[in-house]
C-alpha cells in the first residue's frame, strides 16, 4: 500500500458510518451513488457573501468537487444554492473562489430560478409541512451531497445547531417561503426550525446521498444571525453517507448538546 494511502487512512477516524479527520489532511470519499453517475447534485453553504465559517472552505468544497470528478469523470456536476441576502449567488461565489475550482462538466446554479416540485412528506407525524416546494431537479440526478458549516446561533433563546441539514434550507424557493423579508424564508421558521427540520428532512433530506460538515472553523454567534460571531478553530471535518449520524457526531465532537430534531428523526426512522 503507497504511504500515502497508508498515512490517509491513519488519519481518519470512523464513528460508525462517519469519518472524522482533520481539516489538513481531508480527502472526501463519495457514496456509491457517486460512481459512474451521470448527473450529481451538490449543495454547498453559500448563502451569504462572508467568508468562513459563515459559508463553506473553498479548500473543503474543493476537495469534495475533486473526489466526485475522480469517482465519475463525465458526470454533469450541479452545484445548487439559494442565497439569503440582496447579494447574489454569482457574486458570492466569485467572491469566494469558487469559479477557479469548476471545471467544464461543473455548473452553478442559483435554486430560485429553478422549476420547483412538491415533495410529500414521507414523515408518519408531519410537523406542518404535508409536502414541500424544491426544485425538481433533486429528482433528475444519480447522487445528492449536502456540504454544510457547523454554526451555533441563539433562536427564541434556545441554541440552534446548524450542519448539514439545516444547510438545505437554501434548496426551498424563496417565492414560496417568504416572510417578512424577501431575501429569507421565514415561513420555515415557524413554530420553530427545529420542528420545521423534521419536517425538512423527510420531504427532501432522506434523498441526499452524502454529508458533509465543514467544522475547520466554527461559528458562535451571539444572536440568530448565521453570518455574525465568533470564530473557534476545531480542525475538523466530518463525512459519511448519512447526514443525520454526520450532524450528530460532529455535535459530540465539539462538545454540543444533541439538538432535539436530531433526535426526533431517528426516533422516527426507527419506527419505520
């Protein structure tokens, strides 16, 4: 075995079906959807024009966009986001670096203009959402990643963890989902994001083949604001097939409670 194949595998550790590894050293390995597939789906944390923590490492991104290019080198690679702020999604990634990292099978794409679909909820106990509004598209492709941040924030003043499946509030259409303010979806803040994850999770997370949690730099923000705090480096990145168990071990790495949808999901899978 090459050594540096050997000194990779050293450096990861499995909890279950996730991987934890240093930030350093981080080598993405894609779910067997990824092998071969014509079309793969990837949705990055882009939806504020700050850099890390607040949105996803380029460094990170890149090395997810590479192992996907290496596991089918003729994939048509969609990289699907929708922005919370004035600032657009082509502005965000241009600031960021993300256009150096895109070869001529990657594309970016803002989700709000994407034709959108109803997705039911496959949930036996559904939160508030019978079905969802998300682009159609997540059902044309042969594999679906989520590459998430890791955030802390304080909502209704209780803390809100935010990984790889609260990452997916970008995918649903601002149109649909509006508030207050038309550049956020505050409808899917109501009663409260935790039950609405429920919620979210088993319309359109159960599709997702593969997670990802950007945790090289934390984020700790005072307040609700997701794009606002401070900074604490962990060093870490966490990955495996499932973004629920993702979510979770990178929570107890970091020494944060389990959030309660978290728990209430698996409780649900369980069951089914």
């Amino acid at each position: 075995m090459p050594l540096r194949t050997l000194v990779l595998m050293m450096s990861i550790q499995t909890t279950g079906m996730v991987h934890t590894t240093s930030a350093r050293s981080f080598v993405y390995q894609p779910p067997a959807s990824a092998y071969g597939a014509r079309r793969i789906l990837v949705k990055p944390n882009l939806g504020y024009p700050v850099a890390p923590p607040v949105t996803v490492s380029m460094e990170v991104l890149g090395q997810v966009l590479k192992a996907l290019r290496q596991a089918s080198s003729k994939a048509e690679i969609l990289i699907v986001e929708g922005v919370c702020s004035p600032v657009s999604l082509a502005d965000i990634a241009a600031r960021n670096g993300l256009y150096a990292l895109l070869d001529e099978g990657m594309q970016l794409l803002d989700a709000d203009t994407l034709p959108i679909v109803e997705y039911p909820n496959r949930s036996p106990v559904p939160v508030r959402f019978d079905k969802m509004w998300a682009p159609a598209l997540l059902q044309k492709v042969d594999c679906r990643i989520t590459v998430g941040t890791f955030k802390r924030t304080i909502l209704k003043d209780k803390p809100l963890i935010s990984a790889s499946l609260k990452n997916l509030y970008g995918l649903f259409p601002r149109s649909q989902y509006k508030a207050r303010s038309a550049n956020s979806r505050g409808q899917l803040h109501r009663p409260s994001v935790p039950l609405v994850l429920q919620d979210v999770y088993f319309c359109i997370g159960h599709l997702f083949d593969g997670a990802v949690v950007d945790a090289d730099r934390r984020l700790i923000s005072p307040d609700w604001k997701p794009d606002k705090g401070k900074t604490i480096a962990l060093d870490k990145v966490f990955f495996g097939d499932d973004m629920i168990s993702v979510d979770r071990a990178a929570c107890q790495d970091a020494g944060e409670a389990i959030p309660s949808y978290l728990d209430a999901i698996d409780q649900i899978r369980s069951r089914s």
